[in-house]
C-alpha cells in the first residue's frame, strides 16, 4: 500500500512501559559514547524520558541513573 505511515511506539527507558501517541513533552535523547581521547566514536545510546518525568524535574537524575545502570550491563559483558 502507497502512502501508509506507520507508527513506532516508543518505551520509557526507566519503566519500559509505552508512551503515548499524545505525551506531546515527551522526548529521545542520543547520547554519544566518547573515547579515551574525549573523541566521539560514531556510537550512541538512546533514552526515551515521557512528559511527565519532565515535568516532576526528574529528566536530570533519571537519565543520570539510566546511564550509571547502562555502565553497569557493559561492564558485565
């Protein structure tokens, strides 16, 4: 079919649960995986934060906690 959009769904990254079509606040970040050097190294990571997270002021410590748990699984591996 022609001209059939499709939408992907988005998940929180702290609670994996859906964001909806209208949590117009919502938003993706890509961070950027650094070298030794401080050089971007053409990978990054990305984190959904839904509106209300943001509107709590809780983005900062979230993303913050997302990223200290993502050091963690690489770690691991």
């Amino acid at each position: 079919m022609k001209g059939l959009m499709s939408f992907v769904a988005r998940k929180r990254s702290a609670t994996n649960r859906l964001i909806t079509s209208k949590d117009h606040a919502s938003v993706q970040l890509n961070i950027g995986h650094l070298d030794a050097n401080g050089l971007y190294t053409g990978q990054f990571t990305t984190f959904a934060l839904c509106g209300f997270v943001r509107a709590q002021g809780d983005a900062d410590s979230g993303v913050d906690r997302l990223w200290k748990k993502k050091k963690v699984e690489a770690k691991q591996q």
